[in-house]
C-alpha cells in the first residue's frame, strides 16, 4: 500500500493571489525539473498528485520553508519581482513530515 504524499508550495504572503498562483507553477515546475525522476517524486505524480498551496510573511518563514529539514527542496525568484525568492516547493511529504508546515497558513 503506498502512503499519501503531498508536494508542499509556499508562496510569499505579499504577493497578490493571481502572483502567488504563477509564482507556485514556476516553483513546481522547477522542482519537477530536479527531482522528476527521482522514485519518490514519481510515485507522488503516478499516485497522488496533491498540492498544498501555503502562504510565508516576507522573507524569514520563507527562508524556514527553504531549508525544508533535508527534504526536496526547490525555490524560485523571479526577476520581474526583484529577484527575490518568490515560492518554494517541498516533497513530496507525509502528512507527518508535513507537520513541518503547521505554522503556515493556506494562500
């Protein structure tokens, strides 16, 4: 039986909700780049598919989301935003390891 998994999206809380929707895709798509091919990350996408868009004050809890406890980690900046860091995505987690986020809120 496989355990539910989930790709963690934290985005940045000052952005407006259309920019953090576009800025969560450019993070996914970036983490789907590095670790697509990694076992656990394909099951996640065979399997499960499910995301969890949270939002982080600017720019500490995003540095906190970053540093993800040694999980699969991708961040994204985007210069059109001055090339800060705009979203992070982590995972895929297990609803244990995404306790990790219970501080967060949802965007």
């Amino acid at each position: 039986m496989q355990r539910e998994t989930k790709l963690y999206v934290v985005v940045r809380s000052c952005l407006s909700r259309s920019q953090r929707a576009v800025q969560a895709v450019h993070a996914a798509a970036e983490f789907m780049a590095r670790y697509g091919s990694e076992e656990p990350v394909r099951q996640w996408v065979e399997h499960d598919k499910d995301v969890v868009l949270l939002q982080a004050k600017c720019p500490e809890d995003m540095e906190d989301a970053a540093k993800g406890n040694g999980f699969r980690t991708r961040s994204f900046r985007d210069s059109d935003l001055g090339g800060y860091v705009t979203a992070v995505a982590v995972g895929p987690l297990s609803a244990q390891e995404g306790l990790f986020f219970k501080h967060l809120r949802l965007a």
